[in-house]
C-alpha cells in the first residue's frame, strides 16, 4: 500500500526556498568575496528563479544581509552549545574559551563578515546592519562565557576583562593570519596568556573552584591545559 503523500504548506515552501537561497549565497561570497558577489549566480547555485530570488530579496544588499544573520546565527547557536556544555562540564574554562573563540574568528564566516564590512565601506546601511548582527549573535555567547569565569570566584568587572581580552588575542591572532599565519606562533602567545590568565585568578578569585588543588598543582609544573 502506498504511502500517503504528506503536502508541504505554502510557508514551509516559503522558507525551504529562502534557506536555499541563503545556504546559496553563503557559497557564493565565500568563493567571490562581496566585491564578485552576484545575485544571478546566487539563484543559480540555489536552483530556484530569478523571480523567486528577488520575492525574497529584491536587493544585493537585502541578500547580503540576510546571509551574514544567518552565517551568524549557525556560528551562534554552535557557540552557545559550547559555552552551555563548559558551564557544567569542562574543569579549564580558558581552554573552552579559546576553543570557541578560535572557531569563530578563525572560521569562514566571520571573514565573510569582515569582507563584506571592509568592501562595503561606503555603504554605511549594511556596514552598520552587519555591526548590529555581528554584536547579536556574540553578546549572549559571551555572557555565558562570563557565567562560567564568575565560577571561579573572580569578582564580576575582573571575570569581564579577562573574557575580554581572552576573545580580542584570539581575535588579533585571526586577523593577523590574513598576512602572517604562524600557527606555532600563534600557540605560544596563547600559551604565554594561559600563564598570565591563571596567575591573574590566583590574585583575585574570592574562593577556589571545583578541583583548584588539582589546577594549582598542575599550574606549577607548566601543565595547566591538560585539567579536565
């Protein structure tokens, strides 16, 4: 006996169009960068009408936008996994950090943003449209992050700084890969952080955390990484 034939309604055609679109126009600006960026080639990959395409956005620029929220939403919704799962799993929350921090701003779609903010320079509707993207997809990454450092009994402004100035090494490391990309370097500078990161807990921190004694011990023979 047949199966029946379970119909799609008109807004789950809808959307499976718009997200073909969008995985479509990802690969396209990843490949052309935004100055080769086209829209035709772009409903081509996806497989679906011009027409189509410009029912769904009827600008470059809307396209452009539209893809950079969901690149970012996809990097988020990965991050947020990680920093969820640290919180109650992970013994060395720096590590977990830089891990996530790395796959952000070392991964595609963080230099397709960067592409797009740099070449679109004069276009100051989508730079700032992309700004306001870039900062809704990262603060809430962040802000668990932050939940997991308060853990170590750092005072809320110290636990901030040091996530800060966690994710602008890493950061600063990504954009110099774009003319300088020395790996082992780049592992040392993080490895000189980690000794300054945790001699900094060490000073500040109000209460040891989960397992201190075991970090403590490892931390004075140069093995901090492998905690956990």
């Amino acid at each position: 006996m047949a199966k029946p034939v379970v119909r799609r309604t008109q807004e789950e055609r809808t959307e499976e169009t718009r997200t073909r679109l969008l995985e479509a126009a990802l690969k396209v600006m990843q490949r052309r960068g935004y100055s080769g960026f086209r829209t035709a080639e772009v409903a081509a990959v996806a497989g679906v009408s011009r027409g189509a395409q410009l029912y769904h956005f009827p600008t470059k620029d809307d396209l452009v936008v539209a893809t950079i929220e969901y690149a970012f939403s996809l990097a988020a919704a990965e991050g947020q996994r990680r920093a969820k799962r640290a919180s109650s799993e992970i013994a060395n929350p720096l590590d977990a950090i830089i891990e996530d921090s790395q796959a952000f701003f070392f991964g595609d779609y963080f230099f397709v943003a960067l592409d797009v903010v740099m070449a679109a320079a004069k276009n100051k509707k989508v730079r700032e449209k992309v700004f306001a993207i870039s900062q809704a997809s990262r603060v809430p990454v962040e802000q668990v992050w932050l939940e997991v450092l308060l853990k170590l009994g750092l005072p809320e402004d110290k636990a901030e700084d040091l996530l800060w100035v966690t994710v602008s090494i890493v950061r600063g490391l990504a954009i110099r890969s774009l003319w300088q990309n020395d790996r082992k370097r780049f592992d040392r500078v993080l490895d000189f952080w980690r000794d300054i990161f945790w001699d900094y807990v060490k000073q500040h921190a109000s209460k040891p955390r989960a397992g201190g004694k075991e970090l403590a011990r490892r931390r004075r023979v140069g093995d901090v990484r492998k905690v956990g």
